[in-house]
C-alpha cells in the first residue's frame, strides 16, 4: 500500500484538477465553481478529492455551508493562479497569431486620448494588415501573465524595468485658450492668475502626482499665498485640456501632451519661461513573448519615430536606447 501511494504521488498533476481548484478556492464556493466551469458539482468535488490525494493533504476546510483554504490549499493557489493565467494568456497568442496580425497595448487613458490616437491613423495608412487593440487604463498590467504585448507607461526611471525605452521627458506649462487670453485680464506674470478660473486635478494632493498641482507651481515662482478667482476640478488630464481648449481656464498641463494644441494655436503659453521641469517620463515596455514579433517590432519603430517627433516639438534631449544616464 505505501508503494502504491507513492506511486500515486509522483505522478503528474492533471490540468483540470488544478482549473477546478482555482475556481473552488476563488469562489470558496463548490457551486459558484461548478457553474463557472459548466461541470456538475460533484464532477468538481471529485476532481478536488482526486487533486488532494494526488497531492497527499487535504486542501480544504470543508464547513457545512462553506470552505475554506488550508495552509497547503493556499501555497497551492499562490502557485497555481500566476500559472494558468501565463497559460491562457500564451495560448490568446497564439490564436490572434493564427488570424490577422494584431498589436495589443495598454496606457493610460489621457496618453491614449491626447497622444496615441491622434497619431494612430498614419500607422494603419502605412500598415493595414495590422490590428490594433488598445486598453486604456489607470491600472499597471503585467506583460508577463496579460495578453497585452506593449505598455506605455508615465513614472519616474526607478519604476520601470531596465529594458524600457525612455520616449520623451516632460515639462509643467501653463497654457489657455487663445480667446479668452484676448478677451481676459493681462498674464503677464504669476500674480495675474488670481484674475483667473485655475484647472487642477481634483485628487492631485492625495496622489503621487502632486508635482502637477498648481501650489507646486504657484510656490515655485514665489506666489505660494494666490487665491484664484475659482477652481475647477477633473479626474484627468484630457478632461482638464479639454476645459481649458474651450475657454473655461487656466490649466498646468504636461507639454508632450498639448504639443500638438500650442503648434496650431489652439492653445497659448502665456507664460513660457516657468515651465517645471517634471521627475516622469513616458516609456515604452514591451513583454518578453512579444518583442520578436514583427508586427510588435513594427509598431515599436513607429512609436519611437513618432516619439522623436515630440522631443523635437517640445526641445527634449536625444533618445537613449536605454534608461542609462536619464533624467
């Protein structure tokens, strides 16, 4: 018998074992997993109790009406989640590569918004066999267990990994419509601003992003103590461009993302000898699985042709190839 348990034990850990125990422990729930995994309750509940005698412990706490993990059922799941999800997401490649030829990226919003799809349409003139799909979100995704194959992320040198591209620094501007520039009191210094509507993130002062807030500004350039005619408040950066594009403001906005607005007047400067410099840049991460894609390598071209552009448009230093020796 003891033969036979070991045996038993060494043997390989079948797959479906291992997907009906993630649900299980990520439901805590027999029911819940049984229906996300369209099987019956009791073909789970073997497929548990077949797992924990291939394992050799038991991996529940099984209550009346619940369950709950044991200290192996939670080493188990720690190892088990990070490893279907590198599954699934290898095997999404490899169906999107059996089709069209796709790029898949992600951002956040305002980057996606102000910078990336204005410029979008000469990428897919030049390259129509190649699909683009964008998630343009706040959160980091992890290019090792996502489907995603590019990121293009705002953070200081020490947070992003030592194969990331740096595609552009940045600088803190003042910038407001033209109209209202005209039709408003004089700016001609930091103190006429008191005659204006200030625009700022509503959370900027609870946020790492407190370099951006106009106190920052203000005490850079000795008028800690101004009190703006009012404020007017918004969660990102577009919303805030967008207020000042239609007159409604003053705005500090991030010089690589209005780029564009100050070239074709949309925008004005009224003030550019106080711009801050900012501690983040604008990077390119590309995932390990994707970098020898050629249509990943292709995007990746245009992306760093296009981010030169930028630096020439905002005077930011050449382009390194690494992060060595930046900012």
């Amino acid at each position: 018998m003891q033969h036979s348990q070991t045996h038993l034990r060494s043997r390989p850990i079948a797959a479906g074992q291992l997907r009906a125990f993630e649900a299980v422990a990520r439901h805590l729930n027999f029911r819940m997993a049984s229906e996300e995994l369209a099987l019956t309750q009791s073909a789970v509940s073997r497929q548990i109790q077949s797992l924990e005698e291939d394992v050799g412990v038991g991996l529940f706490h099984r209550h009346t009406r619940a369950v709950e993990l044991t200290s192996a059922g939670g080493l188990l799941l720690r190892a088990v989640t990070p490893s279907l999800e590198r599954i699934d997401g290898a095997v999404r490649q490899i169906r999107q590569s059996a089709g069209r030829k796709s790029v898949s990226l992600t951002t956040f919003a305002s980057f996606a918004s102000m910078w990336l799809i204005p410029r979008l349409e000469a990428f897919q003139r030049d390259n129509p066999g190649i699909d683009i799909r964008i998630d343009a979100s706040d959160v980091a995704v992890d290019l090792d267990v996502s489907d995603q194959d590019i990121a293009l992320r705002y953070a200081p040198a020490s947070h992003v990994p030592p194969h990331a591209v740096r595609l552009f620094g940045e600088q803190i501007t003042a910038v407001i419509s033209p109209w209202l520039l005209k039709s408003g009191p004089a700016l001609t210094r930091p103190d006429d601003l008191a005659h204006f509507t200030l625009i700022e993130a509503g959370d900027g002062y609870h946020t790492h992003l407190e370099w951006l807030t106009w106190q920052r500004w203000l005490t850079e350039h000795a008028s800690p103590r101004l009190e703006a005619k009012r404020w007017l408040y918004f969660n990102y950066a577009y919303q805030m461009v967008q207020a000042a594009l239609t007159g409604q403001g003053v705005v500090l906005a991030r010089l690589p993302l209005i780029a564009e607005s100050l070239a074709s007047g949309d925008l004005v400067e009224p003030l550019p000898a106080l711009r801050l410099d900012s501690p983040i840049a604008y990077w390119l991460v590309v995932g390990t699985r994707s970098a020898a894609r050629p249509e990943v390598l292709a995007f990746c071209e245009w992306l760093k042709a296009q981010a030169a552009l930028t630096r020439a448009a905002i005077g930011d230093g050449p382009d390194p190839d690494t992060v060595d020796g930046l900012d």
